[in-house]
C-alpha cells in the first residue's frame, strides 16, 4: 500500500469528495484567509463525521477520525487543526448522547444534519491559567430561564464559521460556592461578537449572552486539576486527533521526498519509518479508545504519544526541507509553512514542560492532573 493510501482511503469513504476536492485547491491558497477548506469539508458532511449513523452522522470510530485527520493534514494544516477543535468540542457529546437520551441527542443530531460546525473557548489563551480554567462568568436567573454569560475568548477556532460556540464557564448563583460547567452558545446570540485580526482564531466576546439551561453541561475540574469523565473524554480525543492532524502536516512533506528519486534510498526510508512509527503509536491510542478506554490511563497515554510525535516531528520535517531545498524542488513560501509544522504540535495544550510534575507523580501512583 503506497504513503497515505489508506488514511485518503478512508477520508473518501466516510467524506466523499473531500480530499479530491482539496487535493485541486493549492495549497497556500488553502491556508490563505479566503480559503475554501471550511465550505468543502461542509459540504463532505465533515461536522458529522464523529456522530453515529442513526442520528445522521457517519459514525467514525476514532482510528477511522485519526486517518481522516492525516488525510486533512497532508492537505491543509489549517482545516486539519480547525476541524479537530469542532470534533473535540462534538466527542463529549455524542458520548452524552448514546448514555442519555433527550437534549443531547437531539443537539448531536441537529448538528449532523445542518452540517453545523462548534469552535470552542477554553483557557488556553490566558498565561498561568490551566486548560479548563474558565475564562468566562455565568451567572444563573433566578426564574429557572437559564444563565447569563459573560466575558472573552482568544483565540477561538473557527471564530467565523461557527454554528455554535463551546466555552468553559465559572457557574455563580446557584447554591452555595461555584461551579464548573460547559455551555454551548448559538453564534446568533444576542451580545456575542468576533472581532481582532486573523482568518479564523480571533477574539470572541460575550457581553450578557443568555443561554437556555439545556444547553449547560455541569463537570467538575477543582483545584487540584483533575477531571471528570466528560472532560477526560474530551482531552484524550484533542490529544489523539491534534497529533493527528500535524503528522498529516508532516506526512505531506515526507510523501514528496518519497516520490523525488533523487533523494537518496537510505533518506526517503528514513523519514517513512519515523513517519509511519509515529502514526503507529497514535493508532494504538484510538484503538483503546475504540475498545471503551476514555478514561485516566489513556490520556494519560494519549499524551506520552503526542510528546513521542511531537520529538519525530522536530527531526522529520527540517531533514525533508533541507534535502528538498537542495533539490529545490519547493517554493520558500512552502518550505516555511512546513517548518512551522516541525514545532506546531508544541503549541497545543497541555504543554510537555507544565506537564513534567504532573506525569512523573501519575507514574508513581498519583492521580493524572492537567496542568
């Protein structure tokens, strides 16, 4: 089987046209501001692609997800990165829905049948806060109709084509103390606006949005930074289709040193072992995911592998610039965006440098903290 034949294999099955279509765009214009990428992975049915059949989705399981994600990433970074944060938002609640009936599921299947995409807004953005740390404020009307949320979010994937908007809330106003919990947020909402500079990753304010109480998931993340099923669930879905999306990234750049002859045999065989070793561990990720592991052993594991791609990447991807430089066979403009994929999977939370205590205590039988 040649590079990459079965995760665009995949991608053709479960997203018909998509990689084709992309394929046909070149590729800075697909990672320019007036990209097609978005409206073409809509029109595949993509915002489904998670969600089980019988709610309208395509019913992906996660190795199926993580081949997708390559697929995109060896077509677009950007989409690739963009379409994880709407899949990560989606993955907890799709789990609601097959455990619960109700208004999860109805959501779940609004959003695979109206192709909706969900950006999200948690704390990345802010330094020294954790990656649940709330970034914003809901307080809740003391009718019953809801709660009222402000604050601001930045960056935010899919700022501008977004049907809804997820962010962590800190719950104020009912009962005593606070509360941690996720709200899912209409764009339409009165008092939301986008504005700051960027295509897509821009700022994102709520001034006194409200937001109907079906649409809040109480969790729980105390101080102490562990997490509940829902956000361990969402964690270890981030990790896995994240390294994902940039080995795609990379897979693209090695896929071109494999089709020049003129680099030597010993390099392309090189650069393919990495490549293909790296996107084995991410499989062995999916695969517990897949066999019901959403739990705190596997992201823990999760992350172990996305630090190991994180290291092949930082050796793949400038080797594959410099000897196609060489050969100058790319355009400088393209052997910078590949560079940036050399360290992109870095910038993603959680940080392997704020994670060094939190996973040295896990292995000797502490509980897993997010830091």
């Amino acid at each position: 089987m040649r590079f990459l034949e079965r995760e665009r294999a995949t991608a053709e099955k479960l997203l018909p046209g998509l990689d084709e279509s992309l394929a046909a765009v070149p590729r800075m214009e697909l990672e320019g501001p007036s990209s097609p990428g978005i409206q073409l992975f809509r029109d595949s049915g993509g915002p489904g692609l998670l969600v089980p059949i019988p709610q309208q989705g395509r019913g992906a399981t996660a190795l199926d997800a993580l081949r997708v994600q390559r697929a995109l990433g060896s077509r677009s970074l950007s989409l690739a990165v963009a379409t994880t944060i709407h899949h990560f938002s989606m993955a907890p609640l799709v789990d609601l829905a097959t455990t619960y009936d109700g208004v999860a599921s109805m959501l779940v299947e609004s959003v695979a049948s109206g192709n909706n995409l969900v950006a999200f807004g948690f704390a990345e953005e802010r330094a020294g806060a954790g990656v649940f740390s709330p970034s914003m404020t809901a307080t809740v009307e003391p009718d019953g109709g809801g709660v009222r949320i402000s604050g601001m979010t930045r960056p935010c994937g899919l700022a501008r084509s977004m049907d809804l908007l997820s962010v962590s809330v800190m719950l104020r106003g009912d009962g005593p103390g606070e509360e941690l919990a996720l709200a899912l947020v209409p764009a339409d909402s009165e008092g939301l606006s986008v504005g700051g500079a960027g295509a897509e990753s821009e700022q994102v304010t709520l001034d006194d949005v409200q937001v109907p109480t079906e649409l809040l998931m109480r969790t729980s993340a105390p101080d102490d930074g562990q997490l509940d099923v829902l956000l361990t669930a969402g964690s270890v879905w981030f990790q896995l289709l994240m390294t994902g999306s940039h080995l795609g990234a990379a897979s693209a750049l090695v896929e071109r040193v494999l089709l020049d002859n003129r680099v030597p045999e010993s390099e392309r065989v090189r650069l393919l072992v990495e490549a293909e070793g790296a996107m084995s561990a991410a499989e062995g990720v999916a695969r517990r995911i897949d066999d019901g592991g959403l739990d705190e052993s596997t992201l823990a594991h999760s992350l172990y592998v996305r630090y190991c791609v994180q290291d092949a990447l930082s050796r793949v991807v400038p080797r594959a610039v410099e000897l196609l430089g060489d050969l100058n066979s790319m355009a400088s403009d393209e052997a910078g965006y590949f560079t940036t994929c050399a360290n992109g999977l870095d910038l993603h939370p959680p940080a392997r440098s704020r994670m060094t205590g939190p996973l040295a205590a896990y292995l000797v039988g502490g509980p897993l903290t997010i830091a």
